[in-house]
C-alpha cells in the first residue's frame, strides 16, 4: 500500500494503519466503543523548562563550596542553572552536635540575603542533614538533603547499603537518620574512616586508599550492596570506591541534583 502524501501525512497514515488492523480484531460486544488513540505533537514554541538550584554548604569554607558546586555541575542536565553558598561565619567543618547547631543557625540568618525563595529548590549539601527540618519551615522553596537523597536512591540499587562517614562521631547521627528516612531496616552499617572532613577534602591519595578500604569492608563483611559517601568531602571519590568495591558508590549532592531534576519546580 503506498505511504500517503502532502500535509498531515504522517496522522493520516497513523489512522490509515487503525483501519487496515480493525479487521483482526475480535467483534466488541454491542456499544462498547473503541478507544481513541491520539498524538500529541509538541508545540513549537515550547522551550525547556529551566530548574535552578541553590546548594547551600552550611559549614564555612569557601574551599568546601567549590566542590560542592563542581559535584552539583557534574551532574546537572543542561537545563538545571546553580548556586553555591555558604555563611559568612560559623564552623568551617561539621563533625559534632555543637557544629551542626551553629551551622543551623548561620544558614537560617543567611536566607534571605540568598533569596531562597527564587529557587526553584535547595541542597543542603551535608551529609547529617544539618537543620533540615528548620530549613524546611523557614522557606516554602523544596529542600533536598544529601543524606535523605543518597538514602533513598541507595534503596533503589541495592536490597542492602552501608554509609562510610569521616569520624565515629558521626556513626550514631547517620544511624538515626535512616530510621528516620524508613531505611532503617536496609542500612547494613555505618563505617567511619577516622579522618577529619578537612584533611578529606584535601583529596590525597593515601585518603582515597583507606575510603576504599573501609567502603570494601563495608560490602565483603557486612552485606552491603550499595555504599554511600557519608559526607560532603568523599564526594570526588566516588568513581574510586565504586571500582575498588563493585557495587554502586553514592556521592550525595549527585542524588539530590537528580532527585530535583526528575521531580521538577514542585510550586
């Protein structure tokens, strides 16, 4: 049968296809109808939908922003604009409960000064979800914590995930915040690497060995299918853990971008 030509050619062909096909179709009890199949074509003006981002680092160090952003813009779709902040003031690292509740209030004081409100949504870029709940209360814009982020999507690629966290200090809060997420149940262990989240930062390869080590414990010894990177600061690592381990290495700022990126502005 030749292809039909000229304008619509190609709706006319799909309803031409309908037609040929009717006549295999078993008989349809009287008054039922059929369905109506229908395309849609996109309208030509239409343009991408923009999401912007703000990811906020509630610890101090501008250093620490910086890979904040690069993380964010590694894995950002083109249509996603970011920015980074961070207080002006505060701990320039976050590692106890004193840390957290200073940087919560640092960020809470500095909101308005970064219009949060104009954003389609926020990261908090730390992996104890720092003041989230607050942060949450004070802004109608939708925040995203790494934690809650990689927890989830860690619950996607494995029946079972482990955190690796910088210092003991942390195993206790990462521990809570799982059963607070409802993951309670998949999380194998938390793992602390025993170095400070400044000294991680700093990228060394003797570093990168024992994040390694500790993430390949994690998997051979307690079960873990899947690792998140319990803080900021591992995630430039993640490609590392991910081939020393074989199962799928979770940088936090990673999972929220995506996170917002298939949710979409939700306001």
């Amino acid at each position: 049968m030749g292809v039909p030509r000229g304008r619509g050619a190609g709706v006319q062909s799909g309803r031409a296809d309908l037609r040929r096909d009717r006549g295999t179709e078993p008989a349809r009890p009287r008054g039922v109808r059929a369905a109506v199949v229908r395309r849609l074509r996109p309208r030509r003006d239409h343009q991408a939908l923009v999401v912007k981002i703000l990811c906020i680092n509630p610890n101090s160090s501008a250093s620490m922003t910086g890979m904040v952003a690069e993380l964010a813009r590694r894995a950002a779709g083109p249509c996603t604009e970011l920015t980074a902040v961070n207080p002006a003031a505060g701990p320039p690292a976050i590692q106890t409960i004193e840390d957290e509740r200073d940087a919560t209030r640092q960020v809470l004081a500095h909101l308005k000064g970064w219009r949060i409100d104009d954003f389609d949504a926020a990261i908090l870029a730390c992996f104890g979800d720092p003041g989230l709940d607050e942060l949450r209360a004070a802004t109608t814009t939708p925040v995203v914590g790494i934690a809650e982020a990689a927890m989830m999507v860690a619950s996607t690629r494995g029946r079972t995930f482990s955190i690796v966290a910088a210092l003991e200090s942390a195993v206790p809060i990462m521990t809570s915040l799982a059963g607070k997420y409802g993951v309670g149940p998949r999380l194998a262990s938390v793992r602390a690497v025993g170095i400070s989240v400044l000294d991680l930062a700093r990228g060394t390869d003797e570093a990168t060995a024992v994040i390694s080590e500790v993430a390949r414990a994690a998997v051979t010894e307690d079960g873990a299918e899947a690792v998140c990177l319990g803080c900021a600061s591992l995630g430039p690592r993640a490609n590392a853990v991910a081939a020393a381990t074989g199962v799928p290495a979770l940088d936090g700022v990673t999972c929220a971008v995506k996170v917002i990126e298939a949710s979409g502005p939700l306001r």
